[in-house]
C-alpha cells in the first residue's frame, strides 16, 4: 500500500511514486483521501506514471544497473516499449545520460 500522503515529504514522495510504478505494483492509496495536498494529488493521478505501473504488460521493472548513488530501473511495456527511471539515492542532485543502441534486426 502506498504510503504517499501519510507524512511522507514532497520529496519522498515524488521519489516512491515512480518507483512503485515501475515495479508494477497495485496503486491503493494508503492516506486519508480527504486530506491530500494538492502535491499528493498530483503525485497520484499522474497518467504517465500510472500508464507505466498499470501496462497490461504486466512485468514488474528490475534494477539495469547501479552506478555510484544512481540506480537505473528498466520495465518491459507492452508494443516493444521500455519504461526507465533513473533513482538517485544520494543527497546531492547529479545529471545522468541515457545512451540507446540499437541493433538491426531487434
């Protein structure tokens, strides 16, 4: 259950929203329904991030790679998509870069 909107800081909680999307886990909310702030609102009802956790896929994400305090989260969407979510687990703002090679044929 989700704990966005019990306590939990903007911060924390635009952090544990992607992250539980990309694990393809049941969005219940786990707060008082009256009592969101308009941040925890938009948290929630975020289509593409919703999208994301609720592709009829069905796959749950998995950790690609951790670099440094950076970890890069890959999930399998439905029509040959990907999903992907760079977590920094650091206190301090970094930059990442994503570099896609393509084979032909795949």
């Amino acid at each position: 259950m989700m704990e966005i909107g019990n306590g939990m800081s903007p911060n924390e909680e635009l952090h544990t929203s992607p992250l539980w999307c990309m694990m393809a886990a049941p969005l219940i909310a786990g707060n008082d329904l009256r009592k969101m702030s308009k941040q925890t609102i938009s948290t929630l009802t975020d289509k593409e991030a919703i999208a994301i956790g609720q592709d009829s896929m069905g796959v749950q994400g998995y950790v690609f790679l951790e670099k440094d305090s950076v970890d890069t989260w890959i999930k399998p969407l439905l029509h040959d998509e990907v999903a992907v979510c760079f977590f920094n687990r650091s206190k301090a703002s970094g930059k990442c870069q994503l570099q896609l090679e393509v084979k032909p044929g795949e």
